[in-house]
C-alpha cells in the first residue's frame, strides 16, 4: 500500500494503514474459519472461463453451506495452496495428480464421470501425415499447458520416436475441438485431444472428421479428480458429500458439465484394477 | 508453399562487423574476435553448418514489437502470449507503444538504431507503420481486422483476426444444435465471396443457409420480417453494407426478439443488444501462432501459410436470451464456453 499524497500528515498516513491492515485482517479471518473451499486447477483445458466457474459454482455452493470455489489458472499458484495445506477439496486432472503426489500426498476420494465412462484417452491425428515419423518439422495442436501436451506427446512417441519430439512445436488451444479444427484448416499438421472430442466432430463436422487419420494413442487415465490432502481430516466429508451430490440437482448438475462431467464415482466403490491404477506413482 | 527469404538477414547481419573489418587490419578482426565471443561463435557457425547456423540465430534474435495500444485489453493479451512463447527462443525483445509516442517518427529511428530481426505488430496502425519503416525486414502481424485491405508484401506474415467460415459453422452447430436453417443478410458489394463459401461449409455441415441480400435496390426493412419468418437463428456477419450503423443494428436485434430468433455474431460488442452466441478468435492463442511463425522465420523454415487463420475460440454463451426465447443449447458444450450470462 502506498500514500503520495503530500496534504495527508505523516502520522494519520501510519495510523490509516495500520486500521486498514487490522481491517483487512478481520475481514480474512472471519470467513476463513468457517468457509470450506474447493481448488481448482486443470491443465488439461486453455479454455478461460474462470470467471463464469467462480460465479456459478459460488451461486450454487452458496445454497448448500458455507462453501465457495476457487478457480487457478497458474499451477504454481494452486501447487502454493496445496502446500501451504489449505483446507478444502482440490479438483484436479489426473495427470496433474499424479505428478503431485510425489511431493505432496493427496487421497482421491471422487473421480468425475462423463457418458459413463470414468477414463479417456489421448489421441494423435492427423489429415497429411501417415505415420510419426513424418512429425519432424509439424506443429501439433492440443487443449491444455504446454507441459501437460508435451508429456502427452512422449507418451504417444515412446522411447523409439522420443528423439522427434524437439523438431516438433507445440500450439496450445482453448479447447480439443479447436486443435482438432486447426488440422483441418492446415494451421496445425496434427492434433492431440480425446475420443470423446473426435466423437463430437464426428457429429458437428463429418466431413473434416473423416479426414482424421490416427497417428498414435495414449494410455487410459481417469477424468477429473476430487482429492484431498493427506493425512485425511473428517472435515472436508460434508464438502464431498455436497460435491458427489451436484448431479442430482438441475444447477449443480450445470455446474458439472462446464467441468465436461455428467457426475462423479466414489473412489472406495471402485474395482480394484482401477483402484490400483490412482495409487500409482 | 513459400519459402521465408528473409531471415538470413539476421547472420548476416550479425557477423558483417566481423566481416567489414576484414581488408582493413587483421589485427582488428583477431581483436574483435577475441572480445566478442558472440561473433566468433556466429561466424564460425555460419561457415561451418547453416543448421547450428540458423538455431544460434534465432537464439540471439532480436524482435521488436510495436504495439497500437497497450491500454488495450486485447492487445495486451495477444502481447503476454506472444512474449511467454517466443522468449525461450530470442534473445532480445523490444518494445514501442504507438499511443504513448507523440512522434510515430520515433519508430523509424528506432528501426534503424537497433535494427531488428523481426518485427511483430499487433494492431492496424502498427501493421501500417510497420509497413511504412520497416524496409525489407519480416514483418509479423496480428489483431489486424480484415487484413486484406492492407495488402501483404512478400516480406509480411501474419494471424488473421476473422475465424474460418468452417469453425464459425461448426461450433454454432455445436452450441446449438437444434437450429438448422441459417439465416443471414448481406451486401454483395462486401460479402458475396464469403458466402459463397458459407454455402459450401453449411451443405457440408448439414445446414441450410438462407441468403438474404439488402442493397439500394432491396433496403433491409422490406425482407427483414419474411427472412425472419423462415429461419431458425440469424448469422450476423461482419459486412459493413448491413450493419452500417447503430439504427440499423437495433433495428435488427428488436425484428430478431419480435420473431423469436436467436442472433449468433462474431464479437461481444452485440451482446448489449441481446445477442444469443457470440464466437471468436481466442487473442491469447493467436499471440502463441504468431510466436510459433515468428520462430519459423527466425530458423528459415519453410511457411505454409503466410496469415494462417486464429486456430482458437473464444465463445460467449447467453443463456438468459436462449430461456427467453425458449431455445435449447447444448449442455455437453458447456465446457467449451468461455462466459456464460445469465439472467440478473
């Protein structure tokens, strides 16, 4: 905080600060001792619709309790929250997830649910190219970090094209459809992006679709991930418990599908070969 | 395809001083090799392998953005995006606010003192000074609305601000989906071309297209209603022969709202007026193309395309029109929305 204005003694410009500073601090910690928050943090979308998530959810999560949502768009920002041990429940992608539990232990206790399938995968396609080794030199199109795409891409070339990944530049996209459209439009040689994305231009645009060739797929993972942190506090159970219920209401159930989910799965109901899956490093 | 001529520019540039010197004292260009270690490695390089050549180039480039306005949300945006991309990649950046010189004259000084690798200029009057000082070097362009009144030297590359007729189609399709007959108004003096490739993306889309020409002859009131009558959303294009003024604008969103159509439009700006779907270019990721194409100069790659289209949207969705106007959206596409209005 800075004063420049020379009319305003020295002494009230100390004394302001210091009442606004004890205001200030009032104001912080009479919610924070009641509000639960919910993070979030995807770097599996470019898509810039913080501000309408902050305002639905808040609306929404308003109605259910002392609750409120807090969008990142920075990783290291959210990565801070997480440290600092905020109290709340932390959405995030799966990816993310994993990378994070090394450092910092995080329990998943819901995973996000879309036309009933709990996992996607990633594909690379292509309208010019036929196979990877022709990528030296292209630009790929994808949704998401540049980070979250390139480890996507490594994943897809294995060790035997790993070397082709520094003659490739990467273009990140608001959103799966629009990489997906740039391959059809040339400004991208090929795209990374789901099935169920390659399912939908299928059904918006099948012309362009059936152009797509497919140069290489990733591994399944789950969708979005509603985790908290370890070692687990009774706390957050009523916080999950309004969230694993959004789906039953009209607004709630809104809010989910601008996180691309139609619901959510507890993680103690799943099978065991999927259970094992989120325990992995 | 077109082969980028223009970055070669930069080693020779770069090692010419060492060059010069040459017939003159070899105990100059010892020295100066010797001091400048930056100039040792780039000549050697430049002789050796055109390859490391051209990567140590682009390493040590310096580019110069002049930008139209920075008080400019949007040119700000495609600014961050450019810089967060290219700067792993340059050496030097630069840059000149055209709002905040009273002499764009200034530019041309600075052009010459510092001699830039590359240009990049976001905004019209950018391009245009660009254009006007910029001699033979690369100039990049963005945020420039319709372009192509510009012309495009051989030396200029750019983004263009207006998304492909084929996205625009397919994410109204995509949001609303249950809208099929598309209708919009046009002045042959502007748009015929543009439409004639709507044409073509819309039968691929499964789309009709209802064409409805306004002109001295066919002023807009008269057939506004009867087109009204007979479509399912109206396209509102950016042709200047229609939207000539404020009147005529309002004149069309009231006929929409009496006819209980949704207007579906290109930019923000209509959503006071109460359009249901706006869809456009996404800035930051037109500032990340123009830093992928950048570095395509900068390393001599061959360019495909010179102005590539914006490869990212942006997508403003009224749910509060659509309830009133009783129109179903896509839920499934609500993750592709950027904002979402609702009713107060």
């Amino acid at each position: 905080m800075t004063f420049n204005r020379p009319d305003v003694p020295q002494r009230w410009r100390a004394s302001t600060v210091t009442v606004l500073l004890a205001l200030l601090l009032l104001v912080r910690t009479a919610p924070a001792g009641t509000t639960e928050t919910i993070f979030f943090y995807n770097p599996e979308s470019s898509v810039d619709n913080f501000a309408a998530l902050k305002t639905e959810f808040d609306d929404y999560l308003s109605g259910q309790g002392a609750y409120s949502f807090q969008p990142f768009s920075e990783r290291s920002t959210f990565e801070s929250m997480l440290a600092g041990n905020a109290q709340g429940v932390y959405l995030l992608s799966s990816w993310h997830y994993r990378q994070l539990n090394a450092k910092t232990p995080l329990e998943a206790m819901l995973v996000g649910v879309a036309k009933g399938e709990l996992q996607q995968r990633k594909i690379l396609s292509s309208k010019d190219l036929s196979n990877i080794s022709a990528l030296p030199g292209s630009t790929i199109a994808g949704a998401g970090s540049e980070d979250y795409l390139r480890s996507q891409l490594q994943q897809m070339l294995g060790a035997e094209y790993e070397g082709l990944l520094p003659k490739i530049k990467l273009l990140s996209v608001p959103k799966d459809l629009d990489a997906l459209m740039a391959v059809g439009f040339g400004v991208a040689t090929a795209a990374i992006s789901s099935e169920s994305s390659l399912n939908k231009l299928a059904i918006i645009n099948p012309k362009q679709h059936a152009q797509l060739k497919t140069l290489a797929s990733g591994e399944k993972s789950f969708l979005l991930i509603a985790a908290i942190a370890k070692p687990q506090k009774d706390k957050e159970a009523s916080l999950l418990k309004v969230i694993e219920s959004m789906q039953a209401q009209p607004a709630g159930e809104k809010n989910l599908k601008m996180l691309g989910l139609d619901g959510w799965k507890r993680t103690d109901t799943l099978d065991a070969s999927l259970s094992k899956q989120l325990r992995l490093p | 395809m077109e082969t980028n001529r223009y970055a070669g520019c930069l080693s020779f540039q770069t090692i010419a001083p060492a060059l010069t010197t040459m017939p003159h004292n070899i105990f100059n260009i010892m020295f100066n090799l010797m001091i400048k270690p930056r100039i040792l490695l780039l000549a050697l390089a430049g002789l050796c392998c055109p390859l490391i050549s051209a990567s140590l180039a682009q390493a040590q480039a310096k580019i110069l953005i002049i930008n139209s306005d920075d008080t400019v949300n949007k040119y700000r945006q495609v600014k961050d995006a450019f810089k967060l991309q290219i700067m792993p990649h340059a050496g030097r950046i630069i840059d000149f606010n055209v709002q905040q010189t009273a002499h764009p004259e200034a530019l041309e000084k600075l052009i010459k003192d510092e001699n830039p690798d590359l240009i990049y200029s976001i905004g019209s009057q950018a391009y245009q000074l660009a254009a006007q000082f910029g001699g033979t070097k690369p100039v990049l362009f963005s945020s420039v609305i319709n372009w192509q009144r510009f012309g495009r030297p051989s030396n200029s590359y750019g983004v263009a601000n207006e998304l492909s007729l084929s996205q625009e189609l397919s994410l109204l399709r995509f949001v609303l989906p249950g809208l099929q007959r598309i209708g919009v108004i046009y002045d042959p003096n502007y748009s015929t071309e543009r439409i004639v490739e709507a044409r073509n993306q819309a039968r691929d889309l499964g789309l009709s297209l209802v064409e409805q020409t306004v002109g001295e002859a066919e002023p807009l009131e008269k057939n506004l209603d009867n087109l009204l009558a007979r479509i399912d959303v109206l396209w509102l294009i950016a042709d200047p022969g229609v939207l000539a003024d404020r009147a005529t604008v309002e004149k069309i969103f009231v006929a929409s709202m009496q006819h209980k159509k949704p207007v579906y439009t290109y930019s923000d700006a209509f959503m006071n007026y109460g359009a249901s779907l706006v869809v456009a270019a996404d800035t930051p990721t037109m500032g990340r193309q123009a830093a992928n194409l950048a570095q395509a100069i900068l390393l001599r790659e061959p360019i495909k395309e010179a102005v590539q289209t914006p490869a990212g949207s942006h997508i403003t969705l009224n749910v509060c029109q659509l309830g009133k106007l009783k129109t179903d959206y896509n839920s499934d596409a609500l993750d592709a929305i950027n904002q979402l209005l609702e009713c107060p």
